[in-house]
C-alpha cells in the first residue's frame, strides 16, 4: 500500500513543483513539515502562515486563477499535480484554504472588479484568511433555515445572528456570512451573501472544545456587527444561488491532494496492524483490504469530476470520502488493540491513530451531514419523491 501514485497533469509542473517543495522544506521551512491538519489546526499556526506567504510569493497558490490576480491559469490537471505533490512532500496544512478553495472562486463568479481586485490579491499573497458563515444552531445541513439577519443602515449592512462550526474562525480576518436580507423572507429567497471583516465590535468568536481537546470550530456571535454596503456578492437576495456556486468549488481539485494524506493514514494503520499482531486476525486484514480498494475508487470518482460539467458523481463525493474516513478512523483503533484506549501515559495526550479516530466522526456531519447528503441523491439526483 505505497502513497506514491501515478498522477494527472502535465510532467513539467509536476516535476517543477516537486523540486521546488522538496528545497523549501529542506531550509528555512524544514520544521513545518508535518504541522497542522483535522484535529491539529492548533499547530504551528504562526509558522504556517508565514509559509502561506511563502508559496504565494513562489506563485504555488491560486493556480486556476487568471494571473491578473496572481494565478496562473493552470488547468485542473495541473493543479491537481501541485496537490498531490504538496501531499507527498508532507508539506504542512495550508491556512489558507478556506480563502483558495471556497471564497476565491466564488469571488471570481461573482465578484465585481472592484471586489476582486480589493480580496484576491491577499488571499493569493497569504496576508488574509477567511472562514465560512454558514451553518447555525437551527440551520446545519438545513441550510435554508438560515435565520441570521442584516440589513442597510448609513452605507453599511447592520448583521445579527449567530453561527456555529465555523472553522478557524478564531485566525480568520474575514468571513463570508449567509445571512436573511428581507424581512419575513423565508427558506432559500431573501438571503444575500455578505463579506464581514472579524476585527469590528460586534463579532464575537469563541471556540468549542472537541473531542481532540483542541478548538478547530467555533461558534461566531453578531451583535450589530458592520459591513459596508458593497461587501456583497451578486444582488441583495440572491445569496442562496451564490452559497451553492461556493459548495461546489467544495468538492475541487484538492480533494485528490487529500487522498495523499489519506494514502498516508491508511499506510499508518497497515504498519500498527503489523506491529500489533492485528494484522494475523483474517477479519481485519480483510477490513484493511477494503480500505484499500475503496480508496482507488474514490480517486477513479475524484478524477472523473475533473471536467467543466460532471455528472451526478458530485452529489456522492462527499458522503463516500467522509464514511470511508471515519471507518478507517475506527479501523485506527481496532488495529491499536488495548492501547488504543488511553492516552500517552506521561502526555496524557492522543497519538496520531487515536485522533484520526475522535476527529473523524466530524467528517459525517460537518458540511452536510450524511443523511442530508442521502436525501440530496435521492431526490436532486434520482429524482425520488421526498
């Protein structure tokens, strides 16, 4: 079960990266190796974001963006070549992903000149990180039920409401805030996407402790928080069509990048499985198999969503790569025997087999629990009755 892998997009950026991450983190960045990821957000922070700026100054950030805005316009193979070699090269999670992956494009969709030229150059440089204000206590993966509210005063939108598992919240500089825009609205009309600076009084972020002991999500309070009126993408109303173009860019490119790193988890518990003796049981050897053969399938499935329309193997991305994560989080423990049941005696602290467990059991829920995904195949896709 090697990590290595035959990849798409084109052998000159693939080879040109590969020599490129492999002298960065070799030097000045050679102890951020590692650092970070689900569950260890905490680590390295500061370092990690000084090697954000790092790529961006190298130009291995926003590679599908056009480079008026600092991109190089590289085609999906290629940027999925850059993240896989990110993965292979164990570079450290990227702080910045949230402001790539999921506010960028979607900026770029909708954004008007003036807003790309004010947000993509920092986001592309490093220098501002975003979360997402989506879910709230009434409105997880029923995100129609959204009930947080702002409207215009004196230039300015005026947000109320409170969001929950708002990831890296408490690092963000900007948040981009699903929020009812018309009074008495309700479900998907009346809701407008707004961009909210973190720094304004009103905004108050407080994270949640979770089962790793760390605080990865947060909930995020509005109290009359401000924004200028232009900080919105597409018109006053029309914010739910915007927030579904930004889950789409959700499921992008750097998915198979984090194949890599789940190459590498399962490897992991391949060599506790023969270090522990598990291994000898058949049932668990056969588990550790399945593992394997799921994993190429949910990369044949990946690679097949890299093209300007896919199908309906969208809709399944999502709810296959979490399910298969948190069964190898289970599968982590299995293998571990006994000693997975407590922690390092002296740190008191997790092992890496021990958190993958504990934080995988988020990977089923967050962005839309599996069941909400269920239901979104049967009925958007196959169309069965409700």
């Amino acid at each position: 079960m090697s990590v290595s892998d035959a990849g798409a997009g084109s052998k000159g950026l693939r080879e040109e990266a590969r020599a490129w991450l492999e002298d960065a983190l070799s030097g000045e960045f050679a102890h951020v190796r590692g650092l970070g990821g689900p569950g260890r957000e905490h680590e390295g922070h500061e370092l990690r974001q000084a090697w954000e700026r790092h790529l961006g100054k190298a130009g291995w950030t926003c590679l599908g963006w056009p480079e008026r805005y600092g991109g190089r316009a590289a085609s999906l193979e290629d940027q999925v070549a850059f993240y896989e070699e990110y993965a292979r090269a164990d570079a450290p999670a990227r702080v910045g992903h949230i402001g790539e992956g999921l506010i960028g494009p979607t900026i770029l969709e909708f954004g008007t000149d003036e807003q790309k030229d004010r947000f993509l150059p920092p986001i592309q440089r490093g220098d501002e990180l975003w979360c997402q204000g989506y879910s709230e206590p009434e409105a997880g993966s029923d995100l129609a039920n959204v009930q947080t509210k702002a409207h215009l005063e004196g230039g300015e939108w005026v947000v109320t409401g409170q969001k929950v598992w708002t990831s890296l919240a408490h690092v963000a500089d900007w948040c981009f805030v699903l929020c009812r825009t018309e009074p008495g609205s309700q479900r998907h009309k009346g809701l407008s996407y707004l961009l909210v600076p973190m720094d304004r009084p009103g905004v108050d972020v407080r994270p949640i402790v979770q089962l790793t002991g760390t605080s990865e999500f947060n909930e995020v309070f509005f109290d009359g928080a401000r924004t200028a009126a232009g900080n919105i993408l597409g018109a006053p109303g029309d914010g739910w069509r915007v927030a579904m173009a930004t889950l789409g860019y959700e499921r992008g490119a750097s998915t198979l990048g984090q194949q890599i790193g789940f190459r590498r988890e399962l490897a992991k518990v391949v060599e506790t499985a023969g270090r522990t003796g598990a291994i000898d049981d058949p049932v668990l050897r056969d588990r550790l198999v399945q593992a394997w053969l799921e994993l190429k399938i949910m990369r044949l499935n990946a690679l097949r969503m890299l093209r300007p329309d896919p199908g309906p193997e969208v809709s399944i991305a999502k709810l296959y790569w979490s399910e298969w994560h948190r069964r190898l989080g289970e599968l982590a423990q299995a293998v571990q025997g006994k000693a997975g049941l407590v922690a390092e005696p002296l740190e008191g602290e997790f092992n890496d087999l021990q958190r993958l467990y504990l934080f995988s059991r988020a990977d089923t829920i967050y962005a839309g629990s599996s069941e909400i995904q269920r239901n979104i195949i049967a009925e958007r896709t196959l169309g069965l009755p409700r």
